[in-house]
C-alpha cells in the first residue's frame, strides 16, 4: 500500500514538473490576469471611476439652449414636470434637478421642470360657509389665483369683510361660484362688507349745571368721562361746566359710546358764557 501510494506521488511531481505543464498553466493564469485587467479598465472607462463635473445652472434659459448646452457637457435631458406661470414664455426651465453646482459624472440625466403654454383651469371652491374675504382669499391664493378688494360696502346686517358680490372679467359671478372655471392666475375681484360707524353730534354743555351735562351727553349716545373740577369746586353737584373734551361744533361728531370730558368750576362761568350767547 506504502509503495503504491509513493509511486503515485512520484507522477504526480512528475507531472507537475513537466516544462510543458509548467508552461501551459502559466500561460493561462497570464490569459486570466490579462482578462481580469482588461475587465476593469474597461469598468473604469465606462464608469468613470471617481471623475465627476460641476452641474450648471440652467434655470431661466429655454429649453432648446438648455438642452444644447447640457449636450455639449455631455450630459442628457429630459422634462419631468411641466408648470403654467402668468407671465413666463413657454418653455423656460423653472427648477432642475440635480441642482446647480451639484458634482455628478458624465452622462448623467438632467430633469427639467419648464413652463408651458396653456394655463391650468380652476375649479373655485363653494362660498358655502367661507363667506369670509380672508378665508376665501388664502383658498384661491393656495390655488395659484389672484384675488383683490375693489370695494367695500357697509352693510349693518353683515359682519365686517363678508363677500358680496365676486367679478370675474367684469362680471359678477357670486350666484355661480359653485363649479366656475378659471384660468390659474387669473384675478378675482371682491366687493366686501365694512364695519358700520355710527355718529352723533357732539352736545353743546358749556355753561350748563353738571347734572344738566351729564344728560345731554348721555341722551346722546355717548358716555360722560373725566370730571374735572378746577380749584374753585367745594360741592360737584352743584358746579357748572366751563370746557368740554371734544369741543362742541354744529358739525362736529363722534362715534356712538365715546367720551366727554367735563371741566366744571363751582361758580356759573359769566365771562365765558356771555361771549357764548354774543357769538364771539
């Protein structure tokens, strides 16, 4: 057993040895190796294994110079998206992706986002428990519309900044809100409810006892403020006016609820109020 298990030993070495075993076996490990580095340049050429170049910017630009310019870098091109802007020419790229002075490698595809011809068509959203300018506003706002004031009404059955009527090109289209269609961009009018003021004359008091005073005032609407005495006043109720805080003119008002500061002074104020009853 010994012996034949040398002998077999022994062919093999022989075999092994053999010049032209030797040579055959290098010369396919010089075939793989050849290969092997011809694989992986051809890998890194293809690739470009660890080369890459700056990204332009070619927002703003049409598309067809765009296009070009991103050709001649050898790069490729391709719309992804396509968005209508008032007052953009058809075809200007709005956004690219990857983005400006971003670092990829050759041939690598640019996204364009550019604009287009038509507008897209707005469907408005139901007045319907939004009657109110601001909420409504921020709606068509979010919608890519345009809307604006161009008159307010007062209108005391209404809150402040209700809508009243919608325009649309001129036309009023409040009753038809529901489902009418515009162009995105577009302008819509609004006519709005204001807060009503009301106003009443300013009440003559000077020279009136201040009890007299106090009911002038207060059968107007308005409500007596500071009462304030100069150094003569030892009994308020019975003092006079001599000033009052707004001053009275046969054309003077006030908002309804407001103040009026009385000056009073214990004696009745001849001087002043004879120069009153002159006119002076």
């Amino acid at each position: 057993m010994w012996q034949k298990l040398r002998r077999i030993g022994v062919e093999l070495y022989a075999y092994l040895t053999d010049f032209f075993v030797v040579k055959n076996y290098l010369v396919m490990l010089a075939l793989i190796g050849g290969i092997l580095l011809m694989t992986f340049w051809w890998l890194k050429c293809y690739t470009n294994h660890g080369e890459s170049v700056q990204v332009p910017s070619y927002v703003g630009m049409n598309f067809r110079e765009a296009s070009r310019k991103a050709k001649a870098r050898h790069f490729n091109v391709a719309v992804s998206d396509s968005v209508y802007e008032v007052g953009k020419a058809p075809g200007m790229i709005l956004s690219q992706d990857p983005k400006p002075q971003s670092r990829v490698k050759e041939g690598r595809t640019l996204y364009f986002t550019v604009t287009k011809n038509n507008p897209e068509i707005i469907k408005l959203p139901d007045l319907a428990l939004s009657d109110d300018y601001d909420l409504y506003s921020r709606k068509l706002s979010r919608l890519g519309l345009k809307p604006r004031i161009i008159a307010r009404v007062a209108d005391p059955r209404l809150e402040a900044n209700t809508i009243v009527e919608v325009v649309y090109r001129g036309d009023t289209i409040t009753r038809s809100i529901p489902g009418f269609e515009v162009e995105m961009g577009a302008t819509l009018d609004f006519v709005v409810s204001e807060a009503v003021t009301l106003t009443v004359s300013i009440p003559d008091c000077v020279c009136q006892s201040l009890d007299a005073a106090k009911f002038l005032v207060q059968t107007s609407d308005l409500s007596v403020g500071q009462i304030i005495p100069d150094a003569t006043v030892t009994d308020p109720e019975t003092a006079y006016v001599y000033r009052q805080t707004p001053k009275y003119g046969p054309n003077e008002t006030m908002r309804k609820g407001e103040q009026v500061d009385l000056y009073i002074t214990q004696e009745w104020p001849a001087q002043i109020c004879d120069k009153k009853g002159s006119g002076q």
